[in-house]
C-alpha cells in the first residue's frame, strides 16, 4: 500500500473506450471513489478553495454528485441539496428542462430546497458540454441561490461545459482535464 500513498488522482481514472457508444472515452470516477486516500485528497481539493467561507448549501447533480457533493457538505459544515431527475423528489419541485445530445430531459429540486440569498456550491463528477451543469444554475438561480463555483473532479475542455459555465459568471474548479470526449 505504500507505493499507492503518491499515485496521482489521474491515475485513479478508469478511462473505458467506446462506452456508452463507439468513439466515447467513458471516465470512471468509481475506481477514485474505491480509492480511500485518493477520495480523500479529491474532496479536500474541492473543499479547499471555499473552507472557512460561506457556503449554506452544496448542491449534487445526480447521480455522482450526490456522493461528492455529501462529502463536500460535509467537510464545509453546509447542508446538501439533490437535484435530481424529474419525478424522483418527493415534496413539492421547481424544474427546469435542458438539452441533451438527442432531445431534451428535466432536474428538479424542491421548492423549498434553498432560501433566497442561499449561497450555493455546485458539485458533479464531470464537465463535458455543460448542459446539466448550466441548467442547474439556471434552476438554483430560479429558486433564489447564489451559485458561488461550480466544482467538478473532470473536465474534458475539448467540449466546452466549462467556458459556458462561465460565461454564466460562474466560477469552475476542476481537479484534472482528459482530451477528447
């Protein structure tokens, strides 16, 4: 286990060629999350930037940003908020319907989720065109937020979410980029 203690958190990266479709690198954060030092050190690099701060809410894109966004939460002494995919919150919602590659889906979060002035950290495993990740600003904004950076462990900058995220005067953080798609 010594010789593991310096692996680089890229290292921790499944990349999976040609999934879910030919010509997709699919990037696995499971073998990060399985990883008890390398998700320790990718939740403390998340966290750093905003300790000590105010954050009163992290929000988690489903479904892996539940995992990192609780941890996030945690480690900030915030409360977490799911945004989740249309139908699976139980109490009163706010959507919002976003593009996908083909057609459109719907996030939701419920209604009293976040207080007006709420300042808000967006949390998500990875950034690839933005879509997700920019309809979640949008819907936090809806319902009053601030959304003071949106964090994720990848970005794939070839595609361009993050720019746009930023164009949304939003801050990104990412941990590590991987070419392509």
């Amino acid at each position: 286990m010594e010789a593991r203690r310096h692996v680089a958190l890229k290292e921790t990266i499944r990349s999976i060629p040609d999934y879910p479709k030919p010509g997709i690198i699919f990037r696995d954060i499971t073998t990060l999350l399985s990883d008890p030092r390398a998700f320790r050190r990718a939740v403390d690099a998340l966290v750093h930037p905003y300790a000590g701060g105010r954050i009163d809410q992290v929000a988690g894109i489903e479904a892996r940003g539940f995992i990192l966004g609780g941890a996030v939460a945690h480690q900030l002494s915030s409360g977490f908020v799911p945004i989740r995919k249309k139908g699976k919150l139980p109490h009163k919602t706010v959507s919002i319907a976003y593009a996908l590659e083909y057609g459109t889906d719907e996030m939701e979060i419920h209604v009293d989720a976040i207080k007006p002035g709420d300042r808000v950290l967006l949390v998500d495993d990875l950034i690839a065109t933005g879509g997700t990740a920019c309809a979640a600003v949008n819907l936090l904004r809806q319902i009053g937020a601030e959304v003071v950076a949106a964090c994720f462990v990848i970005d794939l900058p070839e595609i361009g979410g993050a720019e746009k995220l930023r164009a949304l005067d939003v801050p990104v953080r990412t941990l590590m980029e991987f070419e392509g798609h």
